[in-house]
C-alpha cells in the first residue's frame, strides 16, 4: 500500500469517534504520568499496559501512541519546571530549560518545547508514513542471516557505542539477553534457567523487568540516596512567547527535528546523542548575544533544538520498530511486547497483514501530536500541580501501581518477589552507572536473534559461514564490528603518538 | 592478579589508596557470579531428542560466556582503580541514607510476606505507609488512610474495570460486604 492511500484509509478509522477517544484518553494519562518526576514514555507505558486486557487490538495502540507522544510532552515539563529528567532524551532539555525556569522563564521555554514537540512529531510522523513502507520492500528481501546480523548491530550500537563505557552497557545487554533466556526453549521445548522454578518455565515478562529497573529500583536508588527536603516546583508565568522567541525557536526546532529523525530510524536509536549534538549545534550558531544566555540565564535555543530532537528521535524509533519488529529503545521495546500480546508481530509482513491496523496507528500519530499542542499549553496549570504531589505519597503510590501491574497479572508471589530482586539489581545498576534499557532490549530481542540465528543455520546446513558469505549480513556485521572497536581503534590511534 | 602480588602495579594505576574500588570489585565478581549460575544453568539443559542444526545449548554457553568474560573485565577495571568514584553524580551524591533504604526494604518485604493471606489492599496499605516514611513522611494515620483508598480504588478498578481476577483479600471482602454483594 503507497503512503497516501494508507494515510486515507487509516484517517478513516483513527477519525472515528471512538478512536479519537481513546488517542485522547491516551494523550491525558500520557501526559499526567509522564509528568511525574522520574518517569519516563516506557515506564508510563509499562504502567498502563494492563488496559490491554480489556481494550481491542486498534483501540488500544491508539492508546499507547497518545501516551507515547504524551509522556514526551510530560517530561519535558517536568525537566523545565522541576529540573527532575525523566529519561536520558531530556537531561539537555533540563539543562537549559530549568535555567530559563529559575529566571522566570518557564512560560516561553514550556511553550518552545511543546510546539517543538509539534513541529518535530509533524516531521518525525511524515518521515514514519513514508519511509516506514521503503523500508517494508527492502526488509521483505532479507533472510534470517541477514534479520540475525541485523540484530547484532542493534545489540552493539544500543550498548557499545551509547552511554558512558562499552564493558558496562554490554553487562547490562547480557543481563538482558540472560533473562530473555528464561522459559521454555521454542524449537525443542526444552526448560533453560529456570533453576528448576515451575513459575519461570513461561519465562520472564519483558514488562515486569522494566516495571521493575525504572520504578522499583529507581524509587530504591532515591531512597538510598534520600536526604530530605522537596525539590521546588518554579511557576509557570506567562506562556507567551515573543516575537523574538519565536524567531529564536524556529530554525532550532527543524534542525533538531532533521537531526533527530534519522538517528531514530538507524538501529543506533536512542535520543542521547541527536539531543546532545542538537544542543552543541544551536549553542555555536546562536548569535553572541544568545550564546551569553547559554549556561547562565538559559537560552531559548538551547530548549527548542533538543526538545525538537529528542521527539524526532523517538518518532524515528517508531520505523525500525514496525517495519522491522526491532526495538532500539526501551520504550519500543515494551510497546513490541504490547503487539505480541495481542498475539501480532512486528516486521514486514505487518504492513501486509494488518494494513489497517498500521496505518489507524500512523495516523492516529497525527491525530495524538495535533491533541497534544492543543490541550497541554492551557493545561500546563494542571501538569504543574501534579508536580506539586509530594515526594512520600508519590513514590509510594508509583509503587502500589507497579506491584498491582505485576500481582494483577500472575497472581503470583514469585513474580513480586522476580519484580523486587530486579529492582534491587536496578538500584545498584543505577549506584554503578550501569544502563538500563540494554536489559529491557536485550531481553526482547535476544529471543528473536537467536531463532534467527538458528532458521539461517538450519537453511545452511549447519554451516556457520552462511552469516559470511551472504553479502547482505556480512556488510551488516562488518558495520556492527566497525561501531564497536571504531571509536577505540580511534582514540588509540590519537593517543599513539606519530 | 591479586593486589598484593603486585603492588606497584596497582598502585601506579591509582595514585592514592582508594577505599572505593572495594564496591567496585564486589560488582565486577557478582557479575562474574551470574555468569557462572548461566553456566550452571545451561549445563543441565537436558540435550533435545530432536535433530536441531544448534540445539538449545548453544546460545545459553554463549551468553554465559559472554557474562563471565564481562565479569572479568570489569573485575579487572576495578582493581585498576574502579569507575564509580569518578561519577559525577556520585560525587555530589548525599551519604548512604540507612534508614530510609531499610524502610523501603521493609516496605517490599511487607507486601510479600502480606499478599499471600490478607489480601492485596492491606499488603500494599503496609507498603505504601513504610515507603511513604522512608521518604520522610511523618503523617502515620494520614498515609494511612490515603493507602486504603488508594489501594481499595486501584483494586476494584483492575477487577471491575478491567476484569483482572485478584484475589479478594479481608479488606476487599468487607466493603464489598458493605456494598451488599455476595461473596465468592
């Protein structure tokens, strides 16, 4: 299906009554828990998961795109008006944005995020509707050698080559890919590692773990830390932005989106690093006068780039996720785990068999960014005061959520007891700088790389070089080698003199 | 590869004693001690009847392998001095705050030890109130209350709203006995 007729086809659906419903309720709860200090779009997802129980397959990811593009919208505020970063696409945002805050700026800088959020999704959704059935062609062509290399390279560049050290993020991705271990093995029905538990023979949920690194063990890690006193919540003031903010916004805003967009769609996903260059690129071509606000009184810019990117980013997220089934984000990957509760799975042949289903998706991503600059500027008053929650009841109340996600589901003790032990491991991830969401990935994708891994090798016999000789995985494995010892093979050759 | 065999080297590396390597290590053997419980684990996959080009070892070896060969390196990072005493966040960050982490522990373990025989409202009350503490509330009965709502209005919401089976513990019993509905 071309891009157009889709679009038209998924309008019709997303436009109905009851699915403007749900992409509304969606962008409300979105928002509302992004808002809260500390979580970010794949917790509030993970959170919210249970509605699928009762909610029909379309309905429900017209949810989950509204808070998707919501907890966006929520956690920029919260890093303007709280200086508290949700998740790691909003550190810059926080960095300039608390600044503008604190000199009684928080009205303009809310409101460049949230349109930037606007002007980036716009660009981000145009780029999902139309890449998205390009990259369908070329995907419908690649065997499980290739699908296999592929993941490899996810695996490398969402731990290798993001955060701080290569040798933690790959730690943590083989933590991931451990637990994705857990259960019954799908070729043979053999149990793995359950340590002879029955309960583990299902395996782990992909959600429990997350439910459990981002809110058991990130409340864990703030105690720990706990040294009393509430953080301050700076007024919101006027929301106007000037004549001269707008001309301040406009350029940051499309080059943050131009920027962020294709590192989304490259399996190097995550919204660090569009977010960082964003804010390094705006910093250099502000003006002097603008430049001078960097840092002290908080420039406009340094706002609307970042914000711009890290939106772009994560709507870029959205093209591998669907096109190829492969999650690069925490939040993609959690969403992927929503699909295969309703018993579909991602990739090429999703656009062929769900065509529908795809394109109300897409269009409701529309139908979510245009509710959102709608209704979060006048209700930033309201997301304001949610911030307000004080500390105690808030973390106490995001815990009863996470344990009744969990018991609700199972039933079981040993789950809570899974939830609690991942979540003490999560405070110590947090303690040592260890990333996160290489668990959450590694988990759902290992699963999927090594039945790869194992069609290609049935296809070949049993012969190992068919992941060499096939021109289409070796150039992706090559490139996967090429991120990981690239940058130390660099550095290497800087620090070698002559 | 131990300190003591060679002393000079390790102190090269890091110019003054430093205490903080020691957590560092525990991390760098704990890693290496997952590794070994994968390495357990895929020993004992009992070997598949059924003709598989790999069968269901080999990915659990290879992980477990990877895990060990990580934990290593990251034992030996340690001994080289460690990573977390350069984090910035850890630099800045307020001392150990025992009484709060051990009132969250608490908390957990209350919901756990609770859930089973009294029912999910009163273990996740329990928690909520010691959560609450550990983060310096000090309203007991106000928490309290709040919890029971809370916690009363979250159940009835995944078992009518959304038609999730939990158990009815005592609390979920009696209001829905005020409510005037039978039990089951």
């Amino acid at each position: 299906m071309d891009p157009i007729s889709g679009l038209a086809l998924g309008f019709g659906h997303a436009l109905s009554l009851a699915n403007l419903g749900w992409a509304l309720l969606g962008c409300f709860l979105g928002t509302a828990v992004g808002v809260l200090p500390g979580i970010g779009p794949a917790l509030t997802i993970a959170l919210l998961l249970p509605i699928t129980f009762q909610v029909e397959a379309t309905g429900a990811f017209i949810l989950f795109c509204g808070v998707f593009y919501g907890a966006m919208y929520g956690g920029s505020t919260t890093s303007i008006l709280l200086n508290t970063p949700g998740e790691s696409g909003s550190i810059i945002t926080a960095l300039e944005g608390a600044k503008m805050a604190r000199h009684g700026r928080a009205g303009p800088a809310l409101a460049t995020a949230a349109i930037g959020s606007f002007v980036a999704g716009t660009i981000g959704t145009l780029g999902i509707s139309f890449l998205g059935p390009v990259v369908v062609e070329l995907a419908l062509k690649l065997g499980p050698a290739e699908y296999f290399a592929l993941m490899v390279l996810c695996f490398v560049t969402v731990s290798a080559v993001l955060g701080g050290s290569p040798l933690r993020g790959l730690t943590s991705l083989f933590f991931g890919l451990l637990l994705g271990l857990i259960g019954i093995d799908l070729q043979t029905g053999q149990p793995r590692m359950t340590l002879g538990v029955p309960e583990l023979l299902d395996g782990v949920n992909v959600v429990l773990v997350a439910v459990a690194l981002f809110a058991v063990g990130e409340t864990l890690h703030l105690a720990w830390r706990h040294a009393g006193g509430e953080p301050e919540v700076r007024p919101v003031g006027r929301l106007m932005m000037s004549r001269a903010d707008w001309k301040r916004s406009i350029f940051p805003w499309l080059r943050g989106s131009l920027l962020g967009f294709p590192f989304g769609v490259m399996p190097a996903g995550g919204t660090e690093m569009p977010t960082m260059l964003s804010y390094y690129a705006e910093k250099k071509l502000a003006p002097p006068e603008a430049q001078q606000e960097f840092g002290t009184t908080g420039a406009i810019e340094g706002v609307a780039g970042p914000e711009a990117a890290n939106n772009a980013a994560a709507a870029g997220v959205l093209v591998p996720m669907l096109t190829l089934g492969l999650p690069t984000s925490a939040t993609a990957a959690i969403m992927l785990s929503a699909f295969q509760s309703y018993g579909i799975n991602p990739g090429p042949l999703l656009f062929e068999q769900q065509g529908a289903l795809v394109w109300t998706l897409i269009a409701s991503l529309y139908v979510a960014n245009v509710m959102l600059v709608v209704l979060n500027l006048p209700l930033v008053g309201l997301w304001a005061r949610i911030l307000k929650i004080p500390q105690p009841q808030l973390y106490a109340g995001i815990l009863v959520f996470a344990t009744i996600g969990t018991y609700g589901i199972s039933n079981s003790v040993t789950d809570l007891v899974l939830l609690y032990v991942i979540g003490i491991i999560g405070m110590f991830m947090r303690r040592f700088d260890f990333p996160t969401a290489p668990v959450v990935i590694g988990m759902i994708l290992g699963p999927m790389a090594e039945q790869a891994m194992r069609q290609a090798l049935t296809i070949s016999q049993g012969d190992w070089l068919t992941f060499v000789t096939r021109p289409g995985s070796l150039a992706i494995l090559l490139l996967a080698v090429a991120a990981l010892l690239g940058p130390r093979v660099y550095a290497a050759m800087r620090r070698a003199p002559g | 590869m131990s300190a003591p065999g060679s002393p000079g080297r390790v102190l090269q590396a890091a110019p003054a004693p430093r205490p903080a390597i020691l957590p560092d290590l525990w991390v760098g053997l704990f890693v290496i001690a997952l590794g070994g419980l994968a390495l357990w684990q895929a020993a004992t996959i009992p070997t598949s009847p059924i003709y598989a080009q790999v069968g269901p070892k080999a990915v659990p070896f290879a992980i477990a392998a990877g895990l060990l060969l990580l934990g290593a390196g990251l034992t030996y990072a340690a001994l080289r001095g460690g990573w977390s005493h350069t984090l910035e966040e850890m630099a800045e960050a307020p001392p150990t705050n025992w009484r709060a982490i051990t009132l969250m522990l608490a908390g957990l373990l209350a919901n756990l030890v609770l859930i089973g025989p009294c029912g999910f409202s009163i273990a996740a009350s329990a928690q909520f109130v010691l959560v609450a503490a550990a983060f310096g509330s000090r309203h007991l009965l106000r928490d309290l209350g709040l919890a029971v709502v809370l916690t009363l209005l979250v159940w009835f919401g995944f078992v009518e709203g959304l038609g999730v089976n939990i158990g009815a513990g005592y609390l979920e019993n009696l209001v829905l006995m005020a409510l005037g509905q039978e039990i089951n």
